[in-house]
C-alpha cells in the first residue's frame, strides 16, 4: 500500500532527516515508527499524509504517487485538534460537513463519498453518548481523543497515521486507548501507521516496527513483532524480551 523510493527529505540548511530511503507497508498492516527526539518520525507521518513533499525520491500509496492528501487518508494529531467552541458531536461530525460542502470530487472527498453517513455508531461506539452536547474544555483528556478518533473513522478511511497519540494521558486510559486502536485496526481492516517514543507502546500497537536513528535515515529498520495483537501480550516473555530489544536499539542508535 505505502511506498517510499529513495525518499530524501531535508528541512533548509538541515542535514537530510531521509536520505534516498526505502521502506514500504503492506495493506493492513499495523506499524509503529519509533525513534530518538529529532529522528524524523513526525515528518515521516507528514510525508505518508501528503502535508510535505520529498526534497527527492517519492511516496506511492496503492500505486499511486502522493503529490495532496488523500481523502481516504484519517490523519489524528497529537493535540487532537478539536474546535474548542463545537461539541462532541459538532467536532465528530466535521470532516463530513466539509466533504459535504465539496461534494465528492475525489481531492477533498472520495468519488464514492456518501453524504448520509450516520455518526451515531461512532459516537456510541467511542462511548461518547453522555458527553456528545458538551465542549472539549469539559471533557477528559481520554473523551477528546476518542472524539478525534470517531471524527477520522466517520470518514471510512483505509489507512489511519496517528502522531504519538497517547502521550499526554494517564496509564490507564493510555492502556485502555492502546486496546481500541488495535480492535479497531482489526474491525476496519485499516493499515495503521502510529509514531511514538514510547518502548512499551511500540511493543502493544506495532505488528511491525520502524525504527530510525538521528539524521539522515539512509535504511529502513524493521522489527517484526507477530505477537502485538494478541490478548495478554502485555504479560508475556515475548513483551518484556522485545521492550529491551527495542531500548538497547534505541540507546546504540541516538
């Protein structure tokens, strides 16, 4: 599904964060991009969303060569990016009010774009439904992002980028969050593509694991990680061997 050809990519009078670097994702798959601060992983999702062009090389996604963002492309932001004057409902059901309001012209909107899509399923699904008529600034940090989660997934996108999306909450909802992405994942057959710094999220969300350095990343490095989805791995052997794999890489690469 994704493809980067001999990606470079390079902020003005910066070293190259990429430098014609290869990597590609299966369809389905779900990967998490892990690295130091400063290591690229925010500009590789920005890359993957169309929000940046490389310096040279290409990104493809289903063949295709990413030049705008595409409409079948949910992208949730670190901050997640809620009007903070609009409700839950208002804030769920924004982006179809802006397909709606271009119509489905294959750059805003999918061709196939259906103006009646129901966002109650969403908002229940979330568990949203007692907090669907109040504001971001009432609500808790978990209930915003589900907000920003069920506002992307009314969108029926094929592939979810998602930019360190827990790190600002609490272990538990951390955990509990962390368990609906990958039941999600699973329902929707969605290709998942997480960035985060954090070792033992990698370990639970990625399937695959794309690990960077500090600049320039000239090879992709990739740890499979076959367990990720299975019920209990948090308390498995495999778990805690692949948290220190992953921290020794971390520590020899930064």
């Amino acid at each position: 599904m994704i493809h980067l050809e001999a990606l470079t990519y390079a902020y003005p009078n910066h070293v190259p964060i990429f430098e014609a670097f290869d990597w590609q994702a299966q369809r389905g798959e779900a990967w998490v991009v892990l690295g130091p601060s400063g290591c690229g992983k925010t500009t590789l999702l920005y890359l993957l969303a169309g929000l940046r062009q490389p310096t040279a090389g290409r990104v493809t996604i289903d063949g295709q060569p990413l030049i705008r963002p595409r409409p079948h492309t949910g992208l949730i932001l670190q901050d997640y990016g809620l009007l903070p004057w609009a409700t839950v409902r208002q804030n769920v059901e924004l982006g179809l009010r802006v397909r709606l309001f271009y119509g489905p012209d294959g750059k805003h909107a999918p061709e196939d774009f259906r103006p009646d899509v129901d966002i109650l399923p969403w908002i229940t699904r979330l568990g949203l439904a007692a907090v669907q008529n109040q504001y971001p600034g009432q609500i808790s940090g978990g209930q915003r992002q589900r907000t920003a989660i069920a506002r992307t997934l009314a969108l029926q996108p094929d592939l979810l980028l998602m930019d360190e999306p827990f790190s600002s909450l609490d272990a538990p909802t951390r955990e509990s969050l962390q368990n609906l992405t990958l039941e999600l994942w699973s329902e929707k057959k969605l290709t998942l593509v997480v960035v985060t710094h954090a070792i033992e999220e990698a370990a639970i969300l990625g399937q695959k694991i794309l690990l960077l350095s500090l600049p320039p990343n000239r090879q992709a490095t990739v740890i499979e990680n076959p367990g990720s989805a299975q019920v209990g791995f948090r308390d498995t052997a495999e778990y805690l061997a692949l948290c220190r794999e992953l921290r020794g890489r971390m520590e020899s690469s930064a």
